[in-house]
C-alpha cells in the first residue's frame, strides 16, 4: 500500500504543463492491475477539483473528474480521523493542515506517502518518497 498526495492525483487528470506523469500514471496502473493499494484521505477529491478549477477547466469536465476519482477505489480515510495526527504534523513540521493529513494517514498506516511536494518530502514528518524515486509499498 501507499499514500499518494494531490500532486500525484492531479497528473493523472491534468497532463499538461505537469511533469513525472508517467510516473504518476503508473502509480496509478499498478493501483488498477491491484498490484498496490493507494489510499488518501478523503480531502484529495476536494484538492483536485481545486486545481481544475484553478486552470479554468470547465464544469462539467471537473464533475466528470471528480466521478472517475469516486470510481478509482482508493482507500479514502475521513479528515476527522486523521485530524489530531494531522494538528501535530502541523505544528511540529510546520507543514499546512493539508500536507499533513496525508503525513499522517502514511503513519497511520505505516506506509511511504508519494509526493511531488519536496518540502512535505524533505520534511521527516512520514516516510515520503518523490515520484520517480524508489516509489514501491515496503
């Protein structure tokens, strides 16, 4: 199993101008082949309709999105069970409240978050791998 975080689900909707899309595509292969779990919590759906919305995508491309995403069967972890680990990421790692819903999902599961995020990455707060560098489950 791995934790994925925005920046990786993001490439899987919005190739352009993204780099490590390959790799992001193949997280997501693998997921879909069942060779590995991918989990997030559930706030990765609200941040990719964020970053659609940002580029100007249109409505209906962002629902269709948002449906696919409902339909990828990864394991989606509630923010309120994560919320107390995250408020100690945060302070801690001074990571914002976002970054460290998915650090802590990653130690709840004791399992790498895959991140593009090098500060998150560099940060000590999980075991974080970038995308394209060594991004297999223990």
């Amino acid at each position: 199993m791995l934790v994925v975080d925005s920046s990786v689900i993001v490439k899987w909707f919005l190739a352009d101008a993204e780099s490590h899309v390959a790799e992001a595509l193949d997280l997501l292969w693998r997921h879909q082949s069942g060779e590995v779990m991918l989990a997030a919590p559930e706030l990765a759906a609200l941040e990719l309709i964020n970053a659609m919305a940002k580029r100007r995508i249109s409505g209906p491309e962002i629902e269709a999105a948002a449906c696919t995403f409902e339909n990828m069967r990864l394991l989606l972890v509630p923010v309120v069970d994560l919320a107390l680990d995250a408020a100690a990421i945060c302070h801690r790692f001074s990571l914002s409240a976002y970054d460290s819903s998915f650090a802590a999902l990653a130690n709840r599961l004791d399992v790498p978050l895959v991140t593009e995020d090098r500060r998150l990455a560099a940060s000590g707060a999980c075991d974080a791998r970038l995308l394209g560098e060594n991004c297999s489950p223990r």
